[in-house]
C-alpha cells in the first residue's frame, strides 16, 4: 500500500463547475499538506500549503485537510479551462533529518468550456 | 529571478550510452533534490543536497545512477550505462530555508533511452 493514494482520474468538468480532488493517506506522522499543480510539460508549483486540520482558502481555492481521517481535499469553485492541469497531493514526514516530500500519484484535470 | 534551470531540457540517446543532467538551483537556495516522474511511479525522490553534501540517496535506483554538486550552483545527475527503464522526466527542485517546506521546481528533461 502506497503512503498517499491519489485517484489519477482523468476528470472532465464544464467551465464553472466545482472540482474536488482528494488524497488519503496512512502515515499519521505527516505534517504539512500541500498541493501542486502541473501543467503539461511542465514542472510542479506549489498552490496550496497548509499544516493544520481544517480549511484554507484561497480566492477560488480551498485545501481542506482532516488528519482524523487520514483525508485531505482540494475544492475549485467556479472552474476555468486555465485550470487544466494535474493536482498533486504532497505531504512532508520528517525522515533522516529533514523533511522529505512525499507526492500523490497526481489527478489529471480537463475543464472545457 | 531564472528560477530552477535545467538542460538538456530533452535527451534522446541509446541503451548503454553516458546521460548526464543538468541543473542550476534558484540563487541562495541552500537545498537541492533530484526527483523522477513517470506514469507507473509517479513523482520519486532521488536524492537530496543539503548544502552540496548528499543527504539522503535512498531513492537513487542503482549504481548507475551518480549525482554531485560540486557547489552551490550546479548539480549533476548521471545515468551510466543508461537502460530503456530509465526514460523518464526528471526535476531538479531548490529550496531556500532548512526548515521550509517549499520547493521550486526545474521544467525537466525528458529522457528517453532507445
């Protein structure tokens, strides 16, 4: 069993509708939360950071994370075909020193207009 | 600021060939990772600079692959004899502060070994 699970989709959506991306994960020592977006032949960019349970919100994006669950989310209202991209989930667990990023498998996102 | 910079930013070569990789991490940035992404594994850490000394090297494959940072702008990574397996896109990913969470990453090289 991998350490973050991550549904690889693809997901396909109208422009404007709400998008929910979701990781779950097992190591209950994971700290922080993150999610980065990749676009196509590109690299990865952080979009989202967040350390404790609860939401966050930022303009039309909201991380959500439940540590008693094990289970975080990633909300896009009002979804944009610049918005096309994949989503990874990536959590940090303090290894050898350092804290080391472990990365979901990545949902690939389509929004057409 | 150039961001992370990596070339070759495409490689095509044959089985048994040298493949060395490029990168340039952001200025002051005092850490470096080397990660691989493909469809199977997704997105793998290789190896992480701390500094310019490996830290942590657990995720590099075999002894074919070899990477150095002989200072604080430059990394390389090195694939000898290069297989078929090892196609890929790999990153280069800097980061500034020990403690910080955040890294930025390169735009990749996709390799592809015939």
């Amino acid at each position: 069993q991998k350490e973050v699970e991550q549904d690889p989709g693809p997901l396909s959506v109208p422009e404007g509708a709400i998008v929910s991306l979701n990781c779950t994960y097992s190591n209950s020592a994971f700290q922080y939360f993150m999610w980065y977006r990749q676009y196509s032949r590109k690299g990865p960019e952080l979009l989202m950071y967040t350390y404790s349970s609860g939401n966050k919100e930022d303009g039309r994006f909201t991380a959500q994370v439940d540590k008693s669950s094990k289970y975080i989310s990633l909300f896009i209202r009002d979804s944009q075909p610049s918005d096309s991209a994949t989503y990874l989930c990536a959590m940090t667990a303090r290894t050898g020193g350092y804290n080391k990023l472990i990365f979901g498998a990545g949902t690939r996102l389509a929004v057409h207009p | 600021d150039a961001g992370v910079i990596q070339s070759p930013r495409h490689e095509v070569t044959e089985m048994g060939q040298e493949v060395t990789l490029r990168c340039k991490p952001i200025s002051g940035h005092n850490s470096l990772f080397w990660y691989r992404q493909t469809m199977m594994r997704g997105l793998e850490l290789l190896i992480y600079f701390n500094n310019n000394v490996p830290i942590d090297d657990s995720g590099m494959p075999e002894d074919r692959f070899s990477a150095k940072m002989p200072n604080a702008s430059f990394s390389t990574l090195k694939i000898q004899p290069s297989e078929p397996r090892d196609s890929a896109v790999y990153f280069c990913a800097s980061r500034g502060l020990a403690g910080a969470n955040e890294q930025f990453f390169g735009p990749g090289t996709r390799l592809t070994v015939l």
